[in-house]
C-alpha cells in the first residue's frame, strides 16, 4: 500500500459499500442484492490483502539478533 494511504483506502471502502447499498436498495433489498454487497466487500478486502506492505528483511534482521553484538535497527513505517 505505499501507493495508497491506509485511511483513503478506509474511507473509499466504506464510501463504495454503502454507495453500492444504497443503489441496491431503492426499490427493496432481497438475497441477490445482499449477495452482490458481500461480494463486493470481499473483493476490497482481497485487494487489501493483496497491496498490504509485507515484512521482507525478517530473515536478514534474526541473525543478527542472535549475535552478542550490540545492533541499532530502524524500522520506517509505510504509512
């Protein structure tokens, strides 16, 4: 997500859910419409998932915290 603010993406989500149920639900909400919505949320959560920064230097970081060395080690947050 370093391309997409991790709050923007939040308030898109939820102003796309319920934009999308209250198009659904002019004239009167049935189990097509309610299938749609939560397709439609797990699809965002998908992308979510999917564009959420992963932690590579893991495997670089446990060596030397097994060391006697002392370490400094600077952690820089993506959003």
């Amino acid at each position: 997500m370093s391309l997409i603010n991790h709050r923007s993406y939040l308030v898109i989500g939820i102003s796309l859910l319920l934009g999308s149920l209250g198009l659904l639900t002019l004239d009167v909400l049935n189990i097509n419409e309610i299938i749609i919505l939560i397709l439609i949320l797990l699809a965002y959560m998908g992308i979510g998932f999917i564009l959420k920064p992963q932690i590579k230097s893991s495997n670089k970081i446990n060596p030397l915290l097994k060391s006697d060395k002392p370490i400094l080690i600077e952690f820089l947050s993506e959003y």
